[in-house]
C-alpha cells in the first residue's frame, strides 16, 4: 500500500516520535510511506472561490505548500493524519491541509484513514477524533486506528510499540 502521513506538527517532538513509529512499522510490511510535514509548510485555507470546481478543473487557485500534498490524495491508499492538540483541536496547519481536499472532493484511491495525536493533558481529543470521524465517514475511508499519548512521546515505549505493530499489521 502507499501510506501518505500528514504530519500537522510543526515541531520534531512527540507528533514525530508516533509517526516514526508508525513509519517503520509500515516500511517493516513492506508498504511505501510518505511523510507530509504540512505542519511546516504554507498551507491557506479555502477561500470558497470555487475555481477548482470550474475554470480550475481539481486545482486550486492558491498556489502554495497544498501542491505538495494533493498528490498524496491522488495517489495514497491509505491516509494517516498526525497531530498535536492545539486548543482541543488538530493544528491549523492539518487543518487547512485536510479542508483543502476540497478541491478535488475525495481521496483517489485511499480506502483507509488513521490518527495519531499527542497532547500535554490527558484528555483533550474529543474535538479533533470527531472531525476526524465525520471527515473519514464523508471522504469514504475506513478508520483503521486512533492511537493518542499525553506527554513525553519518546518515554512512552509501550504506545509506541502498539503503533509500530498497529503499521507492521496494516
Ligand atoms: C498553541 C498550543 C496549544 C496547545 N493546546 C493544547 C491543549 O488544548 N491540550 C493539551 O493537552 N495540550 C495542548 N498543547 C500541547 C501540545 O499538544 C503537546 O505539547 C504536544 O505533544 C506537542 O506535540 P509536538 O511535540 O509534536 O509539537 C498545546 C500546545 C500549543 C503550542
């Protein structure tokens, strides 16, 4: 399978350490990975001009980091979207790159979706797992995993594990 990873963290801190770990779980089945560091890339919102539903045929009339991502929405089976907590939410950046499938409407190809989040407090994934739920629902994937850890990623070995074997099972 070919894996896109949407990694919405603009830091290489605990966001990183998960998509890693999935990462190598995946590459472990022999599956293709590519990590989408969209939360270090200039990505806008939709502007709801709807060019990419007229004269722009699929494209966007915004000419930023969104390029680098769309092909990953043409051509991924799967679609792992990644994040820190920010105010109970996913990043603005993840946000924008998840709105801004928009202009082609679903995913080509992808069949399957998975989130990975992290957080300083325990709990506060609510508003970012129903988004996500209701965004896959619409887009047509199946949720084939939520896996969140609160604090130090790096220190958490046994959720780490649990998401390299999660991506080796794939
Ligand atoms: C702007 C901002 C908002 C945050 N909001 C929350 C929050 O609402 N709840 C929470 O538990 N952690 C919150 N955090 C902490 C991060 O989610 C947490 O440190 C996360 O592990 C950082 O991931 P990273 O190492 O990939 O950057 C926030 C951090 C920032 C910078």
């Amino acid at each position: 399978m070919k894996i896109a990873i949407l990694n919405g963290s603009p830091r290489t801190g605990n966001t990183a350490a998960m998509v890693n770990a999935f990462a190598e779980g995946a590459k472990e089945a022999g599956h293709e990975v590519e990590i989408l560091h969209v939360g270090r890339m200039k990505i806008a919102g939709c502007l709801a001009c709807e060019y990419c539903h007229g004269k722009g045929e699929g494209t966007c009339i915004q000419k930023d980091d969104m390029v680098k991502v769309m092909p990953a929405y043409k051509e991924a089976d799967m679609i792992v979207y990644a994040s820190p907590i920010y105010y109970f939410d996913v990043t603005a950046q993840l946000a924008a790159a998840m709105q801004r499938v928009y202009a082609i409407g679903k995913p080509a190809k992808a069949t399957k979706a998975a989130l990975l989040l992290s957080s300083a407090s325990p709990n506060p994934y609510g508003g970012a797992i129903a988004t996500y739920k209701d965004m896959t629902a619409y887009l047509g994937l199946e949720d084939a995993g939520i896996f969140t850890i609160a604090g130090d990623a790096a220190a958490c070995e046994d959720k780490l594990a649990e998401i390299r074997a999660f991506a080796k099972a794939l």
